[in-house]
C-alpha cells in the first residue's frame, strides 16, 4: 500500500516535511497531561474563555459569511462587509491566497525569513515557488526586494513578526507595496497587531488595489482553540477568494462565540493586551539581566524572542524547562536565530514559575 501512495502522490510532497506547530512538537496528549505542563510555546493566551451557545438550528448548515460575525468585525476594524472574508484562523487566509493568485508549477511567492513558516509549507503544498529576500537587522531590504519585482505573484509580510515580534516600519511597508503595485498582491499579516493596534496598514487598503490584511482571533482575543481568523482586502479580492473557499468555512458555535468577543466581551482583549504587555515588560528586564542571555529582541506581540550566548546554553535552558514541565519554542533553526529561544507570554504566575526555575 506504502509503495501505491508513494508512487500515486505528487513527487513533492513524498518528502516534504509538515509545519512543525507546537502541538505536533509537543503534542497536548489527554487534558490531564496537558494541565500538568505550563504551555509557552505557541503563543497563546493565558486562562480560560467563559461562552455560551446555543443549539438552536444545530441541525442546519451555518450561512457562508454569518450576519453577527461579519457586521461584528465590521464594527470592529471599521471596514465595510464587503472587505471582509472570514476564513478557519488566518492560516486559510493564506491558503486561499496562493491558491487564487499562483498558478501550481509556474508562479512564485515572496517571503522575507526570519518569518511564519506556513507561508512556505502552503506554497509547497499548491506547487507554487519561494522566492527568499531575508531581513535585515528585523526590517525589510528593500534593495532585495525591488530585484524580485515582476518576479513573483504574492509577497508575505508579517508585522508584528513571528518568530522576531517586532513592527515593521510603516514606511517600509508602503515601499514594498509601491514595488510591487502592478504585478503582485503584499499581504501584511497582522496576527498580533492588536498589542500595536495604532500600527494597522487596513488603512492602505483604500490606497493600493494590491494590499490584503489578514488577522485573527488567536491571539490577543485568547480563542486559539476557535480557528477563527478574517481576510481584509478590496471588494474585489474578496470577491475572488470567496470562489475558492470552502462553502462553509465557519461553523455556527464559532460565529457565536467570535461575535460575542468581538462586542459585549471586547473589553476582555483589551484588558489581556495589557496584562500579557505588563507581564511581557517585566520579562524583557529580567532577561537582559540574565548572563546566558546575549540579546533580547524587541517585541510588539505577545511573545519575547531572545538569543543564548552559545549554543550549550540554549539547550540547557530549553531542557531545563521541559523537565520542569515549562514548554517555550526553539527557533535556532531559523535562518539568522541562531541559539535563539521564543517565550510566550503566560501568566504572571506562569512566567515567575519559568524565572524561578532559570534561575
């Protein structure tokens, strides 16, 4: 049967190694093994959520694009309904992307690493190319940049950053999307924007054609277990996406639940991106105090990248945590993260528990 599979699949993806997410790096097993360890390695919120549903018309089918849940986020990011996609987490935004704009086995995307690894894994998985114009010093080099021009269909740029945390300059971003405005579609991931929310480009949307936003509620909204993210584009982008996308991409449970964050519990986020920013402040001083730490990163998310002095001492500390149950993210394999850890940003009690056991 191995030989059949192997022989039938694309050639590609015999070999192809899947996103590593942090559930497949340590994988959550039943819930009694998960409450035991202190999650700090996917950059999720800390706490629990308190919703309720209702089953009414569980029976039925969700409408595509759900009423409560597009006129919530309209209210929220101050675009029309049109401008709005609502996609499974901004993973599916990326998909629907690549899939409408690159044609398999011909068209190529642009990626700047240090960067969300899923851009890469779903062009592999549509057949399309990965064009590679690094960062420099955590900001866009827009000499690179401006070589690749009429080269590529979809350019990926992700600010705040992930694995790095850090804004990208404004300036930067209109550049780069300037470059590109007649022959490829910028994507600005804001995942976590909300911890900068003053540093949205949804404003540049009625500027440029070429401009898509992606956002979720993963993040700051504290609803990573929903799946539940938003692309943000021009009629017409979304217009086309929604020929590609599934037919009912948002079950009913999550529209409910999303819009109730998104109105009389938006207050919830606001107080979480001030708590994880106290507690992410606190952090950054006690790292940079510490003598294995060569450099911590600047960060306008709710994790906090930072470099080992050796590579010895990036391991014991990551292997010190993981016998004390305390799981952060390895990212030295990043190109230009060598000896580099990530740490999401817990609780407080969480990330006392993480110093106390470094130190």
């Amino acid at each position: 049967m191995s030989n059949l599979i192997n022989k039938l699949a694309r050639e590609e993806l015999i070999d192809m190694v899947p996103y590593q997410s942090a559930r497949r790096l340590f994988a959550s097993g039943n819930t009694e093994q998960a409450n035991s360890k202190i999650w700090l390695n996917a950059n999720e919120a800390p706490g629990t959520g308190h919703y309720q549903i209702s089953s009414e018309n569980i029976n039925r089918y969700p409408d595509f694009q759900p009423d409560n849940l597009l006129n919530a986020y309209s209210d929220y990011s101050g675009l029309k309904r049109s401008q709005i996609l609502a996609t499974r987490g901004a993973d599916e935004g990326i998909e629907l992307i690549i899939r409408s704009f690159c044609r398999a086995y011909q068209d190529s995307i642009l990626i700047c690493p240090p960067t969300y690894g899923m851009y890469a894994i779903s062009a592999q998985n549509h057949g399309a190319d990965i064009v590679k114009v690094p960062l420099q010093n955590n900001i866009l080099d827009l000499d690179g940049l401006s070589q690749q021009v009429g080269k590529v269909k979809v350019v990926f740029l992700c600010s705040p950053g992930n694995p790095t945390g850090n804004l990208l300059p404004k300036a930067q971003l209109i550049q780069a999307i300037e470059l590109f405005k007649d022959n490829a579609i910028v994507v600005v991931d804001e995942a976590y924007i909300e911890f900068s929310p003053a540093q949205t480009s949804t404003d540049l949307l009625t500027e440029f054609d070429n401009v898509i936003v992606l956002r979720t509620l993963s993040k700051a909204f504290a609803l990573a277990g929903l799946r539940c993210g938003f692309t943000l584009a021009s009629e017409e982008i979304i217009t086309l996406l929604s020929k590609v996308i599934a037919p009912y991409p948002i079950s009913a449970p999550v529209a409910e639940i999303a819009s109730t964050a998104l109105t009389s519990q938006l207050s919830k986020m606001t107080q979480c991106v001030q708590t994880c920013n106290e507690v992410k402040t606190e952090l950054v001083t006690w790292l940079s105090t510490q003598n294995w730490c060569r450099e911590v990163f600047a960060s306008n998310a709710n994790f906090v990248l930072f470099r080992c002095v050796n590579n010895n001492e990036k391991t014991r500390i990551f292997d010190l945590l993981v016998a004390n149950n305390i799981l952060i993210r390895d990212q030295s394999t990043q190109m230009q993260l060598e000896n580099c850890l990530r740490i999401s940003i817990g609780s407080q009690q969480e990330v006392t528990l993480l110093k106390e056991v470094l130190s």
